[in-house]
C-alpha cells in the first residue's frame, strides 16, 4: 500500500523546508530596532537632503571660523613683533641720546642722526656744529643707561614708547660724575622697515 504524499512545504524528515523559513521570516513582528535600522533607507529624499545641507552648513560655518581665529592670531603676533621691534629701536635712541662724549662727539652725534627721523633728526642736524664745539670745549662726558623701556601705544607705523634712564655727565667743571635719572617719551616712526624716533620729550 503506497504511503501517503508529504504535506507540501515539508520536508520528509519534519523538518522546516526553505519555503517555509521564508514565509515565517517575513511574518515576523517588526521590531523597534527594525525600525530604527530601516529609518535612513526609508527616509523621504527631502529630509536626506535637508541633512545634508545642515551638514554642509555647519562645516562651512566652522571653516570661517577657523579663518576668523587664524587672522586674529596673526595679526595678535604680528602687532606684538612691532611693538618689540619699536622698543628695541627706542632703547638704542635713548642710549644714543645720554651717551655722548668729547673725544667722539661727532660720531656720537651722527648715530643719533641715522636713528632719528623728521623734525627731531631736523634739530641736531641744524645745530650739529654748534652742538659738537659745545661738547668739546666743556669737555663734556655722558654715559647713558636704559633702566626700562615700554610701550605705551602702537598704532600702524607709529609707536609710543616710554623709557627710564640712568645717566652719568662729567664735565671740566666737576671733579665727580653726577647722576642723572630721565624719563622719556618718544614716539617712534616705521620708515623703510626701520622704526626711527621722530619726537622725544623729556617727561621727568
């Protein structure tokens, strides 16, 4: 007597055919994690494109941002080379300026000139003989020191700067040095790369 058909979708054995895993894969639940995972692929296009153009916003927003910090930093090391580089020349003019002695009056007076510009270096070069016969016949002998230097204000090729000095004149009317002390306010120019003093006020 022939055995009876096996049901169709099962295997022989009992156990569950391909067709059947299949089917019961499919007629699985959905889960919130399905749902999760299937959200992007599932996403309307106008919502993926709104994304991206967030996306894109915001790193260009960052890119400006960079930018803005890098200038300011630039331009933070730059002001601050300047204003150094604005002290250094004035302490050399301060130094030139308390420093002049008989025998070199001339060559004194002449790195004075080269460090100076406008009116100031105007005034010594008007009165460069006058000034130098003076020192000469008083025999007149100056030795300056720069205590502190600073500045006070940069603005462009113009630049501030306040110095202290110690100062040590002789002369053939005293037998001892005398101390002096300075304070100086000189503004200082940007000519050609070089800072050069145009003003100096004797503050105190």
């Amino acid at each position: 007597m022939a055995e009876p058909a096996a049901p169709s979708g099962r295997q022989l054995n009992g156990s569950t055919s391909v067709l059947d895993a299949d089917h019961e894969a499919d007629a699985r639940p959905t889960t919130r994690l399905d749902a999760v995972e299937a959200g992007p692929r599932n996403a309307p296009r106008g919502s993926r494109s709104r994304a991206a153009a967030i996306v894109s916003a915001i790193a260009a927003l960052a890119t400006v941002a960079a930018l803005v910090i890098g200038v300011a930093a630039w331009n933070g090391e730059r002001n601050a080379a300047d204003g150094q580089a604005a002290a250094d020349a004035a302490r050399q003019v301060a130094t030139y300026l308390t420093s002049i002695k008989a025998d070199s009056a001339d060559a004194d007076l002449q790195r004075l000139l080269d460090a100076s510009t406008g009116d100031f270096r105007d005034q010594f070069a008007q009165r460069r003989d006058p000034f130098v016969q003076i020192v000469q016949q008083a025999k007149v002998s100056t030795e300056g020191q720069v205590v502190a230097v600073g500045l006070d204000s940069l603005d462009g090729d113009t630049a501030r700067v306040l110095a202290a000095v110690h100062s040590q004149v002789t002369n053939s009317a005293a037998t001892q040095p005398e101390n002096r002390d300075y304070r100086l306010s000189m503004t200082m120019q940007r000519v050609d790369g070089r800072w050069l003093a145009s003003a100096v006020e004797f503050v105190a």
